[in-house]
C-alpha cells in the first residue's frame, strides 16, 4: 500500500518481483499492488504436490499480515477454457430479474457472459430495491489535474430506484433537481440500461400449460402422418376439429369440441374425398364450412349438418374447377365472405367467389412452387413466398401482377408468410442457404430493399408454422414432428425480435390450430389458446403471462380485439372496389376492475435489512430465548389435557403428564441442559 504524494511527479520503489495486479482505494488516495511471489504454498494429499491458491483479506492500516485468508481447490467448471473475465457495471444489470454479478468470460473464441442471480419469489415482477443499494456512478468527480493538486472529491452516488427499468414521469419530476447534480437524468439512466440489456417483453416469462385431461379428444387412430408441408396438419375452429385420416378416397375425420374425451374404436364421422387431400381449413365466418384443396387439381366445398356430422359425406356442397395440376394450399379472405384464394402446382394463384361458384381473379408471376400465402390485415393486399427465393405481394383487385417483388430466404425446403404489426411488415420463415431455419422480417413498403432483420432458430427439416396474435404482437412457431413451440414477441423497431419462453410437448406434436380469443380464460391471463395434435389426441393448450394480481383485468395485455368471426362485408362487395373491418371487442368481464385501477399499495419492505441478522445477542439475551423455548416446550400448565374430552373413564385413573415424576424429570433435564450451556459459555 502506497501514500500517493500529489505534490511533485511520483516514481514508486522498485518491487522485488513483478507486479501482477494494481488496486485503486475507491477514494483515489491509496494505490494497492499484487507483487509474484516465489514461494509457493504446497500441500502434500495421498502422495500428490498440489500448489494451493489463496484468498486473503488484509487491513490497510497494518499490512504485517493478514487478518484471514482462504485456500481454495474447487472452482466453478465452465464449459471453455478462460483468458480472462470482466465484471460488467450495475447498470448493465437485469435488476427484475434479480441478478446482482454478471462477468464476461473470454474464451479462445467468444465472450461469453454469466449471471449470478438471487432467487426471489416475485422474481421478473417486483424491484427488489434491498439488494440494490446506492451504487457508484458513472460521471468522474474531478480532471486529472484537479486530483494531482489534491482534489477529493468522490464519484456520486446513483440512487437504487434509478436501477429499476421503469421510472415513471412523475418520479422524474420529483427528482430532477437533485439527479441533475449527482448523475445523469433518469431518461438516460433507461436509455443506458436498454443500450446495455436491450429492450424486455411482458411476454417474456410466457408459459405454455396443456389443459386438463377431461378437455382431451383421445383414441384417434389412422392419423395421416404425411401431409404436405403447405398444410398446417389439421385445423380447428370453436365448435369442431378437421383431422386427415390415412384411409383411401382422401377422408377427414370431423370431431366435435364439444364432446371431448376418447373417440370410439369404431369409425367416425368423415368426409370422403375422392383423391389425396393436400390442403383444407375451416371458412372464418361459417364454422360448418369446410373447404378441401385435392392432388386431383379440384377444391371440395362441405356443409356439415347442423348438430355435427353423424356419418360419412360423400356429396360436397360445392367443387370448383380451374387449376391444370394439384393445388397447394387454399386460405379463406380475413372479411369478405365467400372468398377464397388457392394456390396451384401450375404456378397460379386464383380467386373465387363461393357464392357465385367460380374464379373471379388469376394472379400471375410466380417461377416456382408458392410456399405459404397470406391476406394483409386489412385485406387488400395479398403476399406470397415462392421456392424461387421471391417474397411477393399482390393487390388483387388493380393487378393480375405483383405491384412488389423482395429478395425472400434462400432454402428450398419450404416457408411461410404472415403479416405483423398492423400489417407494417411481413415475417417470414424458412431456410437460408446451410438449411437452418430462422425468420425474417420485411417493410411491406419496400420489400425491394431485402429483408431488415432477422434471426436463426435452429436446424431441423421441419418448416415453421407461425401463428401470429396482433392483440400483443406475439408469434409462436411450431413445426410438424418436434417437441419444443418457439416464442417471440415482434416490435417495429430495433431488434425486432424479442425472444420469449418456448413451450416443450412431452411428445412430438403433429401440428398447432390456434382459437378465437374468446377462447381464452382472462381471469387466469391466457393470452393465446391452441389446440395441439399429436399422434393419438387433441389437446388444448394455453398460453399464460405470470401475473400477481390476477384479480384484475390485466388491461395492459388485453386490448379490444377483433370480431375476425364475423364478416365485415361481402365477396361481391369487395370485388367491386368496399373495404371494411372487423368491429371490436372488450374482453373485461363486468365484475373485474383493470388493473391500471386497482388502487395502489405501499411498498413494503420484504426483507429486513441486514444489520438485523448481523446484530450480535448478548449472553443475557441468548439464555432468555433458551429458557423461553424450554418453557414453551412443557407446554401452557392450564391447557386442558387431552383425556377431558374422552368419555367412559374416571377423572382418578388418568395420569397428568405435568404431575409426579413425569414432570420432575422434564424440568431437571432443562435445568440439566441450562446448566450446560452457561458452562460452555465460560
């Protein structure tokens, strides 16, 4: 330890060794340094020399020896070997989740940060300000010069509260007068913390919990494990499931929600195709529609009966003609009625319109098998991804052409298209060119310019199929025949992507069919319901945000949503030229209050601050507490004895237990254990 003497230009005294390590004192008076030692300490275990390293703690004012040191042999394994570490500062922390330490580790090729995180109940949900006391910040206290001509001024402090993410204007308000002197204002503490941690999602801690089994539909038997990878597997709307059977003639098997539990070993009700289905799903407006997209190049139309079908249909309520090869996939309009859209092996994209029983649009430009189509929000555009690396968007009503054209992902192993963000951008899955599925996103203005972000998932043959929820901006991507539901919340600025928690399946999953948002129990803070298909079941899932209150309306996640069910106008009215949209909903039952009105409580502190437990008892307070439990012990000389309440015995043959021997003997072995422990403390 070294007096630094600021009055003229310092040279410290040679060392004997070479200095290893430097320490400033945090009020910049004293300056620490680490010297090699050349004597090692060595210990001798079963036969083998192992060099110890040691922990010591020293006091400044008497540096003769250590006032405690420690050997350490174990240490923490990591998975690389380490060049160094680097401990990041306070603001750089992710205080809701409790974490206190992060160190980068730096390997022989990467940095690889680790966090040390305090387990706490509410951990994600609450500021816990006790163990984040004030913290040094980050503005210096004086120059150079100022310190080389005796300044002592300190580095100020950062209080607690401006670690935490959220701070509100009014805090601000309250407090500016006194940040503006002590460190920088706290818009740009958060700023600092979002440069450092990036932006968080509400959704982050999203759960994935299957329902109860008594929800389950079981026993499902000849499931058609091989649909194409155009086709989502099965669809699903409020009132009954659509599942391919591997039975010749292309059947369907049709369940009805309603009726859960395990289906008969008997056959049940279908629709019979009369060739290999590629492609179907369920009209929004009408949930006894069914339109069926086949390899013989037709589109069926069925009509279940009201009630649910009891047996076989044979008979289609409609089929319609155009396509010269097998069609790919068939997606209904998001608000006009009786309008269809369907997609071909002939390279076209054609229009129909139901009502009248014909095409009334073809869409041309396509150089290659369509992946995946997708009606905008608004349902005047319509967007498509080709295996020809194309991202296309169509307006169908102006063009036959598309009026944009953008570089799409480079795999050919399949994609998909969806809109996001109030229909400001397109997500895309797929493959880039090694085969390793990720997702892409594109301005809908400009898909000329590429893609503007995007992120790698992982590597599997399956294709991603997103369900995207515009009330929270929420994707959730599942594919055929895996286990684990990939989660990611989509913003309109940088980074874009916020990954959330994934859900794992127990068994691999055959495909996803998401519900209404009617479907979702609000009081339990279900933001998505879906149902999963596996080899032999159905199985509803809901997707849960962790919220503490859950008394209230958690308004801040539930916005009014749309009536997507029910239609805004007609076929025929959008092909002439209308547009429309959907009416919205409140989901706030009458007897819930929003928690933005829940009345607030003041915060209590959980936990009691640390020179509580550090307080040392004196002798006398110690022998209180163990003559107390002692006597607690015994128990209360006036509680009635068990035996009172029984009947059918006299009061003269029991025995008290505080009566007689018994008793003597308990209160000599207290007497006995008092005794040895004040013999102890002498």
């Amino acid at each position: 330890m070294v007096k630094v003497n600021r009055s003229a230009t310092l040279f410290l005294e040679p060392h004997g060794d070479q200095v290893q390590s430097l320490s400033w004192k945090r009020d910049g008076s004293l300056l620490a340094t680490s010297c090699k030692v050349r004597i090692a300490t060595v210990a001798r275990i079963t036969g083998v020399v192992m060099r110890n390293r040691e922990l010591k703690l020293w006091d400044s004012r008497k540096l003769s020896s250590s006032v405690s040191s420690l050997s350490i042999v174990s240490h923490c394994l990591t998975d690389s070997s380490t060049r160094g570490v680097a401990m990041l500062p306070k603001m750089a922390l992710d205080v809701m989740s409790c974490e206190v330490v992060r160190l980068l580790q730096l390997t022989d090729s990467c940095i690889v940060p680790i966090s040390y995180q305090v387990p706490r109940k509410h951990s994600g949900q609450e500021f816990h300000d006790d163990l984040y006391p004030d913290t040094v910040g980050t503005t210096a206290a004086m120059t150079a010069e100022e310190w080389w001509q005796g300044g002592n001024q300190q580095v100020a402090s950062l209080l607690s509260l401006q670690l935490h993410p959220v701070w509100t204007q009014r805090e601000q308000l309250q407090h500016s007068a006194l940040f503006s002197s002590l460190s920088p204002s706290p818009s740009q503490s958060v700023k600092a913390i979002q440069s450092l941690m990036g932006p968080t999602s509400k959704f982050r801690h999203i759960q994935g919990v299957v329902m109860h089994r008594d929800t389950h539909i079981t026993n499902i038997r000849g499931l058609n494990l091989t649909t194409p990878g155009e086709c989502d597997g099965f669809c699903a709307n409020h009132q009954r499931v659509a599942v391919p059977l591997a039975i010749a003639g292309g059947q369907i098997a049709i369940v009805e929600r309603s009726q859960p539990g395990r289906l008969p070993d008997t056959a049940v009700p279908t629709v019979q195709n009369s060739g290999n289905v590629a492609d179907f799903c369920w009209d929004p407006f009408d949930p006894r529609r069914l339109a069926v997209a086949g390899e013989d190049a037709k589109i069926r139309v069925w009509k279940v009966p009201e009630g649910g079908l009891k047996g076989t249909l044979t008979e289609p309520e409609l089929i319609l003609q155009g396509h010269t090869e097998k069609i790919y996939s068939v997606k209904f309009h998001p608000l006009a009625s009786g309008l269809l859209v369907s997609s071909s092996y002939d390279l076209s994209v054609r229009l129909w319109d139901l009502d009248r029983g014909e095409q009334v649009k073809l869409l041309t430009g396509h150089e290659d098998q369509v992946f995946g189509m997708a009606w905008s929000p608004d349902g005047k555009l319509l967007a498509t991804v080709c295996k020809d690396a194309k991202v296309r968007i169509y307006d169908p009503r102006k063009s036959t052409a598309p009026v944009q054209e953008g570089a799409g992902p480079e795999g050919h192993r399949g994609a998909r298209v969806v809109w996001v963000c109030d229909g400001k951008y397109l997500l895309v899955s797929g493959f880039d060119s090694l085969s390793e599925r990720g997702i892409y996103l594109y301005s809908a203005d400009s898909l000329s310019s590429g893609a503007i972000a995007s992120i790698p998932i992982s590597i599997s043959p399956s294709t991603l199929i997103p369900f995207y929820d515009p009330d929270t901006g929420v994707v959730i991507l599942s594919g055929k025949g895996e286990n684990r539901v990939y989660i990611y919340e989509i913003v309109p600025e940088e980074p874009y992507f916020i990954e959330c928690s994934s859900f794992t399946s127990s068994e691999p999953h055959k495909g996803f069919a998401f519900l209404r948002k009617t479907e979702c129990n609000v009081r339990d803070v279900e933001v998505a319901v879906g149902l999963m298909l596996t080899k032999t079941t159905i199985e509803p899932v809901a997707f849960k945000v962790p919220r503490v209150k859950k008394e209230f309306f958690q308004d801040d996640v539930y916005t009014d949503t749309a009536m997507w069910w029910e239609p805004a106008l007609t076929a025929s009215a959008w092909l002439s030229g209308s547009n429309g949209q959907h009416k919205k909903m409140s989901l706030k039952p009458k007897d819930m209050t929003p928690v933005s009105e829940a009345p607030k409580e003041a915060p209590v502190r959980k936990y009691l601050p640390s020179s509580v437990y550090l307080e040392e008892k004196t002798d006398e307070q110690k022998k209180e507490e163990l003559l107390s439990a002692m006597v607690a012990k015994l128990g209360n000389m006036d509680d009635p004895l068990p035996q009172e309440s029984f009947e059918g015995v006299d009061e003269d043959e029991w025995v008290s237990e505080y009566d007689g021997d018994v008793c003597s003997e308990k209160v000599r072995n207290c007497l006995y254990s008092l005794q040895l422990w004040e013999n102890n403390q002498l």
